[in-house]
C-alpha cells in the first residue's frame, strides 16, 4: 500500500513532465515508423528513458533538485 501512495503522490507531484514526457515519446515513436528506424532505435531509447525518469523523480540528486520520497514516510 504505501508503493502505491508514493507512486500517486509522484505523478501528483509530477503531473505536467509526465504528460511532456509521454507526448513526446508518443511523437517520436509516431515519427519513427515511416523510416523503419525506430524498430532498430526505440528498443534502446525507451527503457533509458524510463530509467533517467525514474531517478529523477524517486531519488534525490546531489543538487537537490528533485524530491525524494524515502525521508518523506513515516
């Protein structure tokens, strides 16, 4: 339950990059198809992607500037 309560407080947080992140990763994999290039690039760029935005929104980074969710429960 409390995965569940971080995961939602994340995305209430984060609530407009995600919706940038998922149009652009929409655009460019629509973009990618007439080329035939995504079939080779997108499996590569997708889980990079995935994980950078994970870091970012779950662990905190020497600067400072994101959150971070482990000191906040109880």
């Amino acid at each position: 339950m409390d995965s569940i309560k971080t995961s939602c407080l994340a995305f209430k947080r984060n609530i407009i990059p995600f919706f940038v992140f998922f149009i652009i990763i929409g655009l460019v994999s629509i973009a990618s198809i007439p080329l035939y290039f995504g079939f080779i690039l997108m499996p590569m760029i997708f889980p990079a992607s995935y994980y950078t935005t994970y870091r970012v929104v779950f662990f905190e980074e020497s600067n400072n500037t994101s959150m971070s969710f482990q000191d906040n429960n109880p």
